[in-house]
C-alpha cells in the first residue's frame, strides 16, 4: 500500500521521518522536498481522488469539450 502525507509544520519533519524510518514494516521510498514536485504531486492525488469519485456516481466531471470551451 502507498500512503501519500502532506505535513503541515516543517518543524515536525524530522521527527515524523525518523519515527517512520524506525519502523521496519515501512520503506520509504522517496523524499519529496521541491515545493513545485510537492505541489504537482499533490494535484495529480486529487484529480485522481476525483477520477475515483466520479466512477462511483458521486462527482460529475467536465467533458474535454466543456473544459476546452472554457478558453
């Protein structure tokens, strides 16, 4: 299973990773410390959560054409 976290205080950090990294049922796998990587990471977690819900009926998404007539 992939977790993605956001934390919210830099100064936590530190701890947060050396607390996750003394676990031995977890790897990390990467670091993510560019604020633009951060950003686009986050965004594509999200269009995906809404890809998610719109399969379960629960979120309407735009049509290509609607998205390019907005322009």
């Amino acid at each position: 299973m992939k977790v993605l976290l956001d934390i919210k205080e830099n100064n936590r950090v530190p701890f947060f990773m050396e607390m996750v990294k003394s676990l031995d049922y977890v790897t990390v796998l990467k670091e993510i410390k560019d604020k633009r990587k951060s950003r686009f990471i986050a965004d594509l977690a999200e269009a995906f959560e809404e890809v998610k819900l719109h399969e379960e009926g629960k979120k309407k998404l735009k049509s290509a054409k609607d998205l390019l007539n907005e322009f």
